[in-house]
C-alpha cells in the first residue's frame, strides 16, 4: 500500500522513467524534438538556406531554446539528487544544448555552438532501454567496456607505430613530396595509411616511399585484425554463454567459471542461486 | 495413393518448387532469362552501344518483358494463396520489372526504371534452396537475423556519431575548405572516413582539422571491430554446435543450452527428442 | 628389407619429397632460382632498366628457360603417374613459365607472357610443408576451403548488391557525372565503394547522390562483417579443438561430435580408435 | 633477514623493477623526458618553427642526449648482465638515442636520425606492465605470438598474389596508364587496392583493368578475414578460457585439454597441481 505520490514523485517517474506509459510518451516527444532541433541547426549551416530563411531559423531556434530550459528545468525539479543530475554527462549535455543561444545575445556568433545539441540524440539509447533492447545493447557495451585496457594498449601501440613510420616516411619523402615535409604530415600519412582510409592526398611519390608504404599496408592488414579479434572475443563469449555472470564466483571456495546453468559450486557443492540472475 | 494432381496443382510445382526435375528446370531458366534481361539493361546504358543498336535493344526489351508478363501470369494462376504472392517481396519485384516497359508507352523515359529487374537476380538465391546450399546460407542468414537489434542500435550510435564529428570538423574547416562548407558535407566527410572508404574529394586542410582527422580515423579503427564481433559471435556460435535449435527449450521445465546432442533434458530427465531436427 | 632404389625413384625423391635432405636442397634451389627469375621479370619491364641492358635480360631469359625445362623434363620423368603430373596446376605452371620464351621465338612479344613465372612462386607453400607449418597452414587452408560455400553466397550477393546500387546511383548521378555516365560505371562505384577501397575516381557529386554513398557506405560496414565472421567461425572452431576430425564419425552408429579426447562414442560405447590421427 | 643492498643492487631496483615506488617514478620520469624529447624531434622537422628558433632547438638536443647519456650509463651500471642489456632489444635503441647527436659533431645533418628516439616510447609498455595492464596486454600479445606462423604464411601468399594481380595489371594497363607503366608500379596498385587503402593515384582507366579491378576487389573482401580469423580465434580462445596453459600437459599420461580448473587429469587420475599458475 504505496502513499499517494507528490508531484515531484509524478515528474520523476515522468522524466527520468521509461516503464510507464507516460514516461515512454515523454521520452519520445523529447527525442522527436531533439531530432528536430538538429535537423534546424544542420540546415542552418548551409548558406544558400539560412541566408534566405535568416529569421525564420532565430525564431526556430529560440523556440527550441526555450522548450529545452523548461525541460531542463523540469529535470532538476524532478531529480532524485538534484546536484548529481546536473554535474552528470547528461545533465552538462541538457545545459550546453540551451546555453549557446542565450550567451549569443552577449557574444553574437557563439550560437555556432548549438551543434552540442547533436550529443543531446544520446538520449535515443535512453528509449533503447525498453523491451529486449536492453539485453542486446547491454552485451556490446560489456564487450566494450572488457575490452577498453586492450583496445587502450593497443592503440597507444598504433599512435607510437604511426609516428614512427612517419618519421620514416618523412625521412625517405623530405625534399621530393611537397605533402609530407615534416613529421607532423609524415604522422598524418601514417595514421591515413595504417587505417586503410587512404584518402590519397598525402602519398609517397618516391621509389623508396612507395616500397616503404607497401609495406606499412602490409604489415597494417594484420594489424587490422587486433581490435576486432578483442572486441569479437568478448561479444562471443557473452553470445556463447548469455547468462553467465562476468565475475560469478563460489560464495565459499571462489571458484569461477561455473557451468552456465549449474546450481551448486563443481568444487565445493555450495548453491550458487545467489549468484543467478 | 494420392488423387491425380489438376493443372493448377502440376503448374505450382514448376513454378514454385525446386524439388522436382521439371520445377528445377524451370528455375534455372528464369535465372537465365533474368541475367540475360539486365545484362541487357546495362548495356543500353552505354551510349555508344545504345545509340548504335537503338532499335535492336527496344526489340529485346519488349521481348523480355513479355517473357516475364507471361511467367509473371502463370505465377498468379499457380499460386496457392493468389493474393498473398502479389503482394509478396518477390511478387511485387516481378511486377515492377514488367512494368516501366508498358508505362513507358504511355510516359517515355521511364523505361529507365527497368533497373528494377535487378531486384529479380535475387530469384539466384531460390536455386541455392537445393542442396548443401540451403544450410550454409541458412547459418548466415540466421546469424544476421540474430544480430539485427544489436546492428541496428550500432548503426544508429554510427549515424549519431556522424553528424557530431561531421558538425565538430564543420566548425575547425569553416572558411577554409571549400569541400567543408557545412554541417551537411561534413557529415559527409565524417561517413566517409569513419567507414575507412576514404575517397580523398572531402578531406581536411588545416592543421586542427588533420588532427581532429587523425582522432576520428584512429577510434573509427576500434569501432569497425564491433559490427564484425557482432556477426561474427552470432555465425561462431552456430558453426561450433551447428544442430543447437536457437531457442531449442525442455518441456517440462524449460531449460536450455542442452549439450548439442542430448537425448534427455539434463535438468529433469525429459525427452527431449521432438525438440531435435 | 627394401629393394635398391631405381634411378627414377630417386629422382622421385629428389623432386617430389621435402622429407629428405637432397629433397630439401633441391626444392630451396628451385625455389631460388623462381625468385631471381621472377625478379628479372619484373626488372625488365622498367623501361628505364630494360633499354640499357636489353641483351643482357635476353640472356638472362633463357639462361632461366633452359634451367627450368630441363627442371620440368626431370619432373615428368621422376613422376609416379606422368601424365597427371602434366596435366595437373603444378605442371601446367611448370610448362606455362618456359614456352613464351620458345614462342618469342616465333612471334615476337609473346614473351611478356613470361609473368606467368609468377604463379612458380606458389612453390614456396611446398618448402612450408615442413615442420610445423603444415598444421598451422593447414588450419587456414581447411577453414576456407569449410567457408567456400558460405563465401560464394555471400559473394553472389555482394555481386547483385554492387549491380543494382550501381544502377540506382546510374539513375541519380546519370547527366550531372562525367565519371557515372553509365550503369558499368556505376557498378564500378558500388563495387569500389562497397570493398571500401575508395580511390576517389568515381565519386558522387550531386547531393541525392551523396546521400546514396552514405547510406550505401553505412549499410557496406555491417556487410563487411559476413565474410569476415564466417572465416573466423571456422578458424575458431579449430584453433580451440585442433584435433577433432572434422568428419569424425563414429563407425557404428553414425553419431559425430565425440568429445576431442573421446576414446569411445558417447552414444553407442563403440571404439573411436580408429578415427583418431 | 637479508643482506644490506649495494648500490649497484639499489640502482638496478630503481633502474630496472617497476614494483618499487622509487622504481615506478623513475620509469614515470624518463618517459615523460622521452616524450617531451620527440616532441622536440617532431617539432624541430616543422620548417617554420625550426628555422625561427634553431638556437634553441640544438640547446633542447644537447640537454636531452646528455640526460639520456647519463641514463644510458646509469642501466649499463645497474645491468646484472652487462653485455646482455647492451645487446638487448632495449639496449641498441637506448644507444642509437644518443649517438646521432654526438656524430652530428663529426658528420653534420646525421642529427635527423634522431627519430630513432620514437622507438624509445616503447618504454611506455614497460609501466603497463604495473596492475592488471600485464594480464590484457599478455592475451594480445601472447594470441598474437601464437598466430604468428600462419600470419607470415598468410602475408608471403598476399605478396605473392600482389605480384600475380599487379603484373596481370601491367599486362592490361600497358601503353594506356602513365601510372602503371611497368610491373613494380602494378605491385604497388595490387597492394594498395588489396589492402583496401586505395589512394587513388595509381587506378586502371581502361574499361578491361576496371573488370580486373573489380575482381581483384572482391576477392579481397573475402580476404581480408583472414588474419582477423586468425588473431580472433586466437584471443578468443584466451578470453574464453583464460587461465588454460597453452601446453598443459599431464605429467604421467601426455593428455592434454583438460578442464580449465581441473586437479586431476581426466584420462589417468594423475594431479595436475603442478601445472597450475
């Protein structure tokens, strides 16, 4: 016998809940305006539309200003912990959205600043939470997240090869190639390469560049395969054993690794129902 | 002792089976007429062929699409659920590659959209059904259904991605690249080198725009790993225990991931041999 | 007790074998030999190289092709079965890397056809058929050779997907792109595109066209994934069960799938002796 | 209870462990004088910066080739095996750290070889191998060591089709390509597009090369999952089953693949204690 819920229980379950019906409503409304209010700031950078339509798009962008404070105001009413929603990564996203605008009024041009709106479409995931969306999301991020010491490591490892090659690329090239004259472009012509992006405006033009950049694409496609083989790990062994908690451990003799389905401990005979979810 | 079969029911047996000489026959004949017919198509694309045998292409067109319109017919009358095959993928491909060269009698130049018979090449994998073919592309097919929420939630953090970068280099290019004017082409730009395609006609110039290049190239390294750990986890677990059903349960007490060739529920002790294939 | 060997067994080994240490030589031999020539190969069609020691290359040329026939006389003469020797890859390439020079003789230029030397190199995968090269080679040749069927679906379909989105960017870039003038053209884009390759000589340039290329790029990201993750399966399958048979089948009773130390099969208790390597 | 250290004990501990704090800021320290160093080299290759400030830039050499002298000195010191740190890996590029600027006295401009300075970030892997850096790094680099032979067969036979594909191209492109005019140019366009970097400077323009173009591209779709199959299947089988020795074997019987966490081999009963970790 739950007590009847204060209005800014009601707001909570409305603005930071997905599991009610008008929470889903709300959710959705946001994230259709969001979309919106990209689309206005995306149009508005090419010029041939804005100059025509110049206070048209203000006054869009005023309005959207406008509903994004009220939202953003309702949030901060209607949070648990208030301090801890604005100093969140959501909470600094909802503000940076509304603020460009309202210090354009003191420092015309600084509404440039408005495309922070983009990362406000993170708030899509949020509605991603609901049904089997979860669980499937949920394995890549774990997979992600097992990974990120790995993918650290092995891209500290890229960043050193590419200056490196660079380095030597700009050694070979310095003097015959006027788009790699130092190491700077030399690193940027790794980093091009190394990724396979190739968009051709920094290549080798010597003999000897051409030799030596074969050979960074060669040694490159193994290198490729890294990354993918540790996120691939991880995702496989989440899809292979969907259930199987990251850290399920024994409770008495912290054994880990038990069968999938198992109930009681292979070493010790203790239930492990605790640790099932 | 079956009752002998009408025309009706011989005529479905060509048309739609591929388990009988005859309907297997018929088959690899529409292949055939299918890849002659686009082969065709592409051809009259080339000016300095078209121009040259106008008339003979217009022959050729008229002949196959009266070709198709008779095998088109013949499918509606043998058809068990008539309505249900027009308004089927492949029944409505079959219409749309008749179609523009009757509607180009009356609109000229629509004939173009006879591309559409392209569409029909899919009608390739229908003879894939024989053999050995159907499992292997099955398991491929399977995995992709199984992967699609977590694809499509991938995709849309791409996209997402995509316009943040795109707007971020729009903001450091500005003024400077006449290939980076706004937010749209940078989108552009983003799509382009995140996905490694690289064409190099929208590139960065400035010194901060390489480096915001560089960044993005580098994470765009560890991103591409996740679709292909997705697809790859989700072929890897039906390859390893092939015969596994994806959602094979016990009856009785609804358990699963029995060992792949288990004759009992390894919980229960049921059978489990209706749940085999 | 064996018989004393015949000079054609001998030779057999020579040739044939890389269990011996004659065997051995006089495969590292050859196998030289295949590199220097083909290097001179490729030296000569430097222009630059070739006009200054012309008669030199000449030389060169049939210094090799006379080398090398008298290698293939001694390769049909060693052989078990002579005429499957010649008839089969090896001895076509054998027989393909002398006679353009014998036919330069007739008709001139036909020498270029020398190139053809190239394929000798594949030689060097029989000198890695020692040691362990074998098993580790063994893997990836069993894992493609298990892919090719899933890999000829896959590619079929990246083969229709490349016509008809070629097709589709024919219709929207068709008057507006000089280098999408026609739908070969197009195909040449989507195919280009797809691989992620990217040179940049057949881009978009109209907007809608753009808009196609991202969209045809995003969709290409998840697709590169297939082929990938099928190759993976199966190499995964046997790096982590290296020694299962992989048609191990138990004699009496058909089952496969036995446990990979299995002494005897999990269903019937017959002996798998017999299957083990 | 041990002996009081020497210095040269208290030096290598400093020098050479990372489990001290004193050792840990030691490393911490010349890494950061490493990177501040090849900034400097980076920056110093800058024209523009490094003509204004040549003065200060030769300062900034000298003051980090005597640091790094001293710190030379210091490991050869602190070694427990001299000759060993001096000929190690580590030691030669210690060594070639310092030595260009020293011969830049005697040869001027061998200075620019102090890029050799970037092989010294490597040091960075040193601190990772601090907490649980060691463990994630090890699966990668211990997968990749397992890989090893199948990746160099791998490459030998993509080198070999680069030279197949490129003369193939040279032989079609010939007389009507200025950037395809022998076969080392062809080599170079076979690597470039196999490894889907695809510049674009060197492209066919000839309707027959775009086809073998296309072919080449497609085939190397499927293979490019090879070495990411290799390194996956590899990785995965650490994540799956991290703590499996790869050469566990039982001591009394030779079996191998016993279950993860078994103390007792499966086949003869034999404790497997000692082949824990």
């Amino acid at each position: 016998m739950s007590a009847p819920k204060s209005l800014r229980q009601k707001m909570h379950e409305l603005v930071f809940k997905t599991d009610t019906t008008a929470g889903n409503t709300f959710d959705l409304v946001v994230i259709g305006l969001i979309v919106t209010s990209v689309s206005f700031v995306v149009l508005e950078s090419v010029d041939s539309i804005a100059t025509q339509h110049h206070s048209f798009f203000q006054r869009v962008e005023w309005a959207f200003t406008i509903l994004f404070t009220f939202e953003y105001l309702l949030r901060i009413y209607a949070a648990k912990n208030r301090w801890r929603y604005i100093t969140s990564f959501f909470g600094l996203v909802d503000f940076l959205a509304i603020f460009p605008t309202y210090l354009s009024v003191i420092i015309p041009g600084s509404h440039n600043l408005l495309i922070i709106r983009v990362l406000r479409l993170m708030r899509i995931f949020r509605i991603m939470e609901m049904g089997h969306f979860v669980r499937e999301g949920g394995i890549v991020v774990s997979a992600l997240k097992a990974s990120r010491i790995k993918i650290f490591i092995f891209l500290s490892f890229v960043v050193i090869a590419s200056v490196f090659m660079g380095a030597l690329m700009y050694l070979v090239e310095n003097g015959h190639n006027p788009e790699i004259e130092n190491i700077p472009e030399g690193i940027y012509w790794a980093i091009v390469t190394l990724t396979t992006v190739g968009y051709g405006d920094a290549i080798p033009v010597t003999g000897r560049g051409k030799l030596l950049a074969s050979i960074v694409m060669i040694l490159g496609y193994a290198v490729i395969a890294v990354p993918t083989g540790i996120v691939t790990a991880e995702i496989s062994s989440r899809v292979l054993s969907p259930r199987k908690k990251e850290n399920a451990k024994c409770l008495r003799c912290n054994n880990i690794d038990h069968h999938e389905n198992a109930e009681f401990c292979y070493h010790c005979g203790e239930s492990l129902e605790d640790l099932q979810d």
